[in-house]
C-alpha cells in the first residue's frame, strides 16, 4: 500500500484527500506574532502586514513517515519546489533520519495545485500496482507536464523574500497595470504585466497548450475568476476544471487578490 504525503498548501480539500489517499502535512503562519496551523480561507480571512509562513519542519515529517511506515504503508511524499522552499530538504532529512527504503520524496517542481495533480497521479498509478520507485518515476515524468500562472497586485512580498528568479518589468509598477508569473523548472519568474480583466484572463491562459486537467485558485471568487472559468470551460470543453480556495499559507505571501490556474 502507497499513501501520499504532501504539503496543506496543495489546497486539497478533505474529499480529495481521503480519495486520493493523502496525508497533509500542515505549514504554520504567523500573523501578529502568533503562530496558526496553514487552513483554508475565505474573503474575511484578513492579511496582516509582516505575516508569513514556514514550511512543514523535519520533525514534522519524520512523525508523519513513522506513523505510516508502522501502518504498513510505503510513502510517497510530494513537496513544493525546492526553489522555493526549504520543505523538500526538510523532507529528505526526516526520510535519511528514519533510513527507510520505503519512502521516496519527489520535488514538484510546482506549487499549490500541482501538488494536487501529482498527488492525483501518483495514486492512479499506485492503484495500477505498481511499486513505489515507479509511481515516483510516473510522478517525476508527469511533472514536467505541468504549466502554471498567476496573478496578483504587486510582488513586493516574494520578491523581498527572494522567491522571484526572473522579472523583466523590472523598475516602478506600472499604473493599472498587474504582474503575471510562471513557474519554470521549479523557479518563479514573471511574464508579464497587464491591465486586469480580460487582458488578465489571456495572459493566465496563455501558458495552457491541450490541458486534461485544469485547477483554478483564487481566495475570492469575483467577476473576473467566474469570467475566466468560464471560458476555460468553452475553450477547454473535454479538461476537468477543479476550483480550489488557497490556504492562508499561500495569502500571506501571495495576497488575498491572488488568481492562479495550474494545468497540464
């Protein structure tokens, strides 16, 4: 038997989770000095300025290896970029900590909603009987299949974080105007910057080829994510569309404005 291990901020809900065979592993926020576990969040759900997050630790891993490898489980465990997070060493550490052949750490290479849809594959193929190094090859090769975009107000937050590899609008924001980004090979860089609205909506899309899978992410559902789902949904007619609420991990360093379509 193979159970997943992935981080909260893959904005699972309980239903994927439990259909999919996952065991989260939460990130912890800090806001006002006080420290939460990562949960979903709704439009009240207020940012205050110096909030953060950090990642799930070592420990926090090897409790959730052990007490799967005591069930009899094997483990595969999927993180956010190692680009972007310490998460993925913090997970090889737990894993050399318990020397267990039994579980294997894949790098997305990703975030959010592409740790959904590997978690998704990786029991699809697990349910296929394979053995755990080849569900992690599947994994692995299914990852570079992934295209992500994402838009917000302005990137003040991951760029004093250091979490933007690339950004060719480089200088002043432009009035009226909003930074679009992408992640390649695990890094996020930006590629755009345009007026919200429909200009907005084409250039999320654009990273999209012939999506299977499609999620859409946003803390609220305004005009313009109904908008844009809907014409996912007329130009993508045979992709399954998933929308997922983001976690506060992902608010607090994004902003409650954050709109994101992962797909592949």
């Amino acid at each position: 038997m193979i159970a997943i291990v992935t981080e909260s901020l893959s904005c699972m809900t309980r239903k994927d989770q439990e259909s999919l065979n996952v065991v989260p592993v939460l990130l912890e926020c800090v806001i006002d000095g006080e420290s939460y576990p990562d949960y979903f969040v709704t439009e009240e759900s207020a940012v205050k300025p110096g909030s953060h997050s950090l990642p799930p630790s070592a420990s926090a891993y090897r409790s959730v290896f052990a007490k799967l490898l005591e069930e009899g489980y094997e483990v595969l465990c999927i993180t956010i970029s190692k680009k972007i997070s310490s998460s993925y060493d913090n997970a090889i550490q737990a894993k050399n900590y318990l020397d267990s052949d039994k579980i294997c750490v894949v790098n997305s290479n990703s975030v959010a909603g592409g740790l959904f849809l590997l978690a998704k594959r990786g029991y699809e193929e697990a349910q296929k009987g394979k053995s755990l190094s080849e569900v992690a090859a599947c994994v692995n090769a299914y990852k570079k299949q992934l295209c992500v975009s994402f838009s917000m107000n302005e990137i003040v937050i991951i760029r004093s974080q250091r979490r933007i590899s690339s950004n060719k609008h480089v200088g002043q924001p432009i009035m009226n105007q909003k930074p679009v980004l992408t992640i390649v090979d695990g890094s996020i860089m930006q590629m755009d910057a345009c007026a919200p609205g429909y200009k907005e909506i084409k250039s999320l899309l654009s990273v999209l080829i012939d999506p299977k899978n499609i999620v859409v992410h946003y803390a609220v559902k305004t005009n313009m994510v109904k908008e844009m789902i809907s014409m996912l949904r007329e130009r993508y007619v045979n992709a399954v569309i998933y929308e997922r609420v983001i976690t506060m991990a992902l608010k607090v360093n994004l902003g409650s404005d954050i709109v994101g379509i992962i797909g592949d």
